[in-house]
C-alpha cells in the first residue's frame, strides 16, 4: 500500500479527539527499565504532538520519532531538544538499531498491511522490562469507512478508484492482536474502546477523514481538481445522512483497539 501524502494542518484539526486515545494508551504503560531516562521510539510521530506527550512523561528519556512523511516530520522537528529528535523510517521495514524501553506507535499500523510480522523484531529490540504499546482504529465497519468505499467502488468512479481503499483488514481482532502478543514470561493487555466524539462545525465528519481515511482519494484524484471535488461532494452527502448534525454538534462514534506487551526483565 502506497503511503499516502499527509497534510499536517488538516490532520491536527481534530487534534484534541485523535489525542485523547493516546491519553488512554500512556496510561496504561507502566514503569519503564531505565527511568528516569528510558530510551523511546515513536513509530509513527506524525507531526510529534504525541511525542510531545511522551517527553512530558518522561522528560529525561530520549526520544527519537520515526515518521515516512517528510511533510509531517518537518512539522514535527519545530519540537526538537536536546533529547528529542525525528528521523524517517517507514514502519514496514524499520527494523530497531537500538535497545529501547519503549516502542509506540499511534494510529499508524492500520496503514502497514502485515504489521504483525513486524512484532518479533520490534519485541527482540526491547530491553529486560520493556514495553511495545500500540493503538490502532478499529472502525473500518462504520459508515464513514464502508460508505466511501461503496461510492469508490461504484461503476462512476472504480475505473480510477477501485480497490485503492484498505477494508476492515487492515487491523486485527482484539482476541487476535492478544494472541500474536503473547508469549511465556510477557504480560499482554488488549481492550477496545468506543469514543463518542461530538464534532462541530459543517460536514466535521467529512474534514475528520480528510486528515486521514479520504486521503488516498485525494492523492488519486489530485491531477483532476473537478473529479476531486465531485467525488468529495458525492462522500459529504452520504455522510450527512449517516451522521446527521444535532443540537450540540454531530456525534461520531469511533472504536479503537490498544494493545501493551511487557516483557520479562
């Protein structure tokens, strides 16, 4: 699957709702095999506003921000310090050169088709007591998802759009994440959560997924700036139907699914 290219304005739109998941991710790791001055890896940085989050919690690690968007990382590096830098690497093939006491990674591994055979090289590179922690969306099934690749699909547009979105397999069951995780002498917690965000604004489900899901359509359709906005106009009708605006704003439930593998010291 080609990356797509990210616009970090519009993804950071919605930067309150996309970071409260990691909230609830960076809860659950516990102590960390050389604190106060782990060594982390952020797989997946993004523009580096959760890897801000990182260094808050450990403000003596050092903190290095994996990324293959150069968009992003020139975004994300407005945060470097002493113990905070970004580089480019591409999660399919980023294979540890270091020992860490943390790997995380936040909503990114639904773009990595066969990420769970990257776990074994991941989890080999942790020290004695680390820990690789994930989260990933888990809302492929909802409307947002299946209707824009029901329109891609459609006999109108999947001569230049068929086959090009992911499906609900591009992440794993909770039950099936806990098994790839598993091991003797590792401790594994695996749960999901449904978040019912209330968004505001016109059509903020349609800009939510502009930062994110639509963007492999707008890439596609780039060179053709009218079939763009007609399939966009298209995709925000269907979605004012499936998620209709209501007094306080229009709600949008969104799953996710975590995941923390801690290892033996």
């Amino acid at each position: 699957m080609t990356s797509p290219t990210w616009d970090p304005r519009q993804y950071l739109r919605h930067a309150d709702h996309r970071t409260r998941p990691f909230h609830d991710l960076l809860a659950r790791i516990g102590p960390l095999p050389h604190e106060p001055s782990p060594r982390i890896a952020d797989l997946g940085c993004g523009a580096g506003n959760v890897t801000a989050l990182l260094a808050e919690r450990w403000p003596g690690a050092r903190i290095t921000g994996y990324d293959s968007s150069p968009r992003m990382l020139e975004r994300a590096r407005d945060r470097t310090s002493p113990l905070l830098d970004f580089a480019e690497a591409d999660a399919a093939t980023w294979t540890p050169d270091a020992t860490y006491d943390l790997i995380v990674s936040n909503a990114l591994l639904q773009w990595v088709p066969g990420h769970t055979g990257r776990f074994p090289h991941w989890l080999g590179a942790l020290a004695p007591g680390g820990t690789l922690a994930f989260q990933v969306p888990g809302n492929f099934d909802a409307p947002s998802h299946t209707l824009m690749r029901e329109l891609a699909a459609s006999p109108r547009w999947a001569g230049r759009l068929g086959g090009l979105l992911r499906h609900a397999d591009a992440v794993l069951t909770p039950a099936d994440y806990l098994a790839h995780l598993t091991a003797p002498g590792r401790t594994v917690d695996v749960w999901e959560t449904t978040y019912l965000h209330l968004l505001q604004g016109e059509d903020p489900v349609l800009d939510w997924v502009k930062g994110t899901g639509l963007r492999p359509v707008l890439d596609a359709l780039a060179d053709d700036p009218e079939a763009r906005d007609t399939f966009t106009g298209e995709y925000r009708d269907l979605l004012r139907t499936a998620y209709p605006a209501g007094p306080h704003g229009t709600v949008f439930p969104f799953r996710r699914i975590f995941a923390v593998a801690r290892t033996a010291r």
